[in-house]
C-alpha cells in the first residue's frame, strides 16, 4: 500500500511542478534574447525540457546508481519534449486561430488558450514516462 501511495504522491507533485516549470521554460525563451521574436518551436522545446525536469526532480531518488538517474532524467525529458510537441499538434488542430500564424513565431501566441496545450501535453507525458520507469524499478526491484 506504501508503494501506490509514494507513486500518487510524486505523480501529484510532478505534475504541478511540471506546470509551474513548463511555464518558467516558456517564459525563459521569451527572455533569452529581448526585443527579437523567437520562432514557436523554441517556446515548445524550452516548455517541454521545464517539465521534462520538473518530473525528473519529481522522480529524483537520490540514492539511487547514477545510470538509473540518468535514465530516469532522459526520459523525462524526453516525454517533456515529445508531449510538448503533441500538445502543439493538439492546440494546432482545436485552436487553430490561436496557434497557427504566417510567419509561425511566436508573438501573439502567448496571449491565446493553445499556448497550455502544449505546456500540460509536456506535463503530461514527461510525469507519465518518469512515473513508469519509477513504478517498474520500485516493483520490480523494491526501491522506495
């Protein structure tokens, strides 16, 4: 019972904190280069590696050998940036004034509801591949 409990919790806390950083990862490419209009696809790479962190550090057994670190954080990461990029797919198809532009940067974009599309897709799926491979090493060889 312990062991669906400290999965719920952490899954819980990954996913807030995978918010809260998916936007800090938005706003910190706005603010990488002031005045010049970044292109979108580095607001949903920076927006996916916020959360793919975020439940990195929501996952982060300290103890543990540094390839399982390793793993655990590639993956998240991954997740962050794969989920991130379906959740613009998404925004894309359902938000299509909000999303798509001519010149496909990003202003006007931050102002429109498909912008968290793909900060809650990056969430998302970097929680859910971190939760796995922590669920699989917590039953499979009983690390808490």
């Amino acid at each position: 019972m312990l062991e669906f409990f400290a999965i719920a919790l952490r899954g819980g806390l990954g996913f807030i904190f995978g918010l809260v950083l998916g936007i800090g990862g938005l706003i910190f490419a706005l603010a990488v280069i002031p005045g010049l209009v970044p292109p979108i696809w580095t607001l949903v790479v920076l927006a996916g590696a916020g959360s793919g962190v975020a439940a990195f550090l929501s996952w982060f057994k300290p103890e543990a050998n540094w390839k399982v670190k390793t793993i655990g954080f590639l993956l998240a990461l991954a997740g962050g940036v794969a989920g991130a990029g379906l959740g613009f797919v998404y925004g894309q198809f359902f938000y299509p004034e909000g999303v798509r532009n001519v010149r496909f940067v990003a202003y006007g974009d931050l102002r429109s509801p498909a912008v968290f599309t793909y900060i809650v897709g990056a969430t998302a799926l970097s929680s859910l591949l971190g939760g796995l491979y922590y669920a699989f090493r917590l039953f499979r060889y009983n690390e808490v």
